[in-house]
C-alpha cells in the first residue's frame, strides 16, 4: 500500500467536519504502526450516494457512495449515530450497506463509525480542546463521561454558548475545530471511540495485506 485515502458516509454535514478532522490525525499513526512503509495519506473526504440514488434505502446509498468513490478512496467510514442502542443501530444501519458493497467490491476496507448516541459526545471529552479554541482558560464544565448524556449536542452547544459562540450556520466550524484539537487520549477513555479506532486499524491492516494473502 502507498497511499490512503478516506472517505467518510456520515449522516450530517456536522459529523463530516468533525470526523474528517479527527481521522487526519488518526490515520497517520495507525498506518506507521501497520505498514511496513508509510503509506502517503491524503486528506480524509465526505462521501455522498449519486443523485439518482437520493430516494434509495440507506443500504443502497451507502453501497452507492462507496461505488461512487472507489477510485479515489480506499478505506471507508460509514458513519450512524447510535441513538442509545449502538449495536442495533451498527447492525441494522451500517452492515446492510457494507455487505451489499461487498458483493461489488469484495476486497472493501470499511470501518463503523458508531457513538453511542451521538458524535457530539466525543466532542465533549476533552475540555481543554476548548480553551485552546477559544483561547481562555476558562475551561467549560464538561461531562465526565460524555457518551452517559442523554442529549450530548444541547451539552456541546451550552458549553460553546458559554465561550462566546454563535450558533446556527457557522457552528460546524466548531465541530471542525473540535475535531482538529480534541486530544485522542482523551477520546481513547470512550468505549465507543475504541472500538472505532479497532475497526481503522483492521481496515488498514486488510488494505496493507499483500494481494491473495
């Protein structure tokens, strides 16, 4: 393997800034420790189903979106809050659209993407990412452990409110940022965001394996 490159099926404009960011920090370590050589990485992308098949299933666009970009990525994201129920949302909303993917493109390197309620709770699990956004050191009260809140975006937006943010067009700007700065060891605390790192880096391994290996 040479080069990496992914792309990121997320349900929101929000969650893409976010979780691109955060995988163009991930993917750099994950794929020196796995490949023999370090691959080039470009910059993770937001990957969307074709036009014509907007009025789809949600398997069928995640199938499409793939098909869609499968010369200029290699490894795919698929990307589903998880609503409470993680492993159901996982097994019902993720590997629907991997599965019928896979019968195009078997080789397929994909990783779930599942918070277990909602990406904005791995936003809130470093407070000092905050202070060094808004340049304070007035640290914002955060959950100690986000992926309990019940409604972890009201949290997000209270705790950016209190900065000085505003909301409304421009706070997915702060969803980029966030995912730029939020440390990874503090993510790493987040059962949820572990076993999404797992699921990278055996992506990474499969796309790395020799052909027939």
């Amino acid at each position: 393997m040479n080069w990496l490159c992914a792309g990121v099926y997320a349900e929101g404009p929000t969650d893409d800034r976010f979780l691109c960011n955060l995988l163009n920090r991930i993917l750099p370590p994950l794929a020196a420790e796995i490949c023999k050589s370090v691959p080039y990485i470009d910059d993770a992308r937001r990957i969307s189903e074709p036009r014509q098949s907007r009025g789809a299933s949600r398997e069928e666009r995640i199938a499409a979106a793939i098909e869609e970009s499968w010369s200029e990525c290699n490894l795919f994201v698929v990307h589903s809050d998880g609503e409470g129920a993680p492993d159901e949302v996982r097994r019902e909303r993720i590997e629907p659209g991997l599965a019928r993917a896979r019968r195009a493109r078997p080789d397929l390197a994909a990783a779930a993407c599942v918070p277990v309620r909602e990406t904005e709770a791995w936003m809130l699990a470093d407070p000092e990412a905050f202070c060094r956004i808004f340049e304070t050191d007035r640290m914002p009260p955060l959950p100690s452990n986000p992926e309990a809140e019940s409604d972890p975006k009201k949290v997000l937006e209270t705790a950016l409110c209190a900065l000085g943010a505003r909301m409304g067009r421009g706070v997915e700007d702060y969803y980029a940022l966030l995912g730029a700065e939020v440390r990874l060891d503090s993510l790493r605390r987040l059962p949820a965001f572990q076993q999404f790192e797992e699921e990278l880096r055996k992506a990474i391994a499969a796309i790395a394996a020799p052909a027939g290996a």
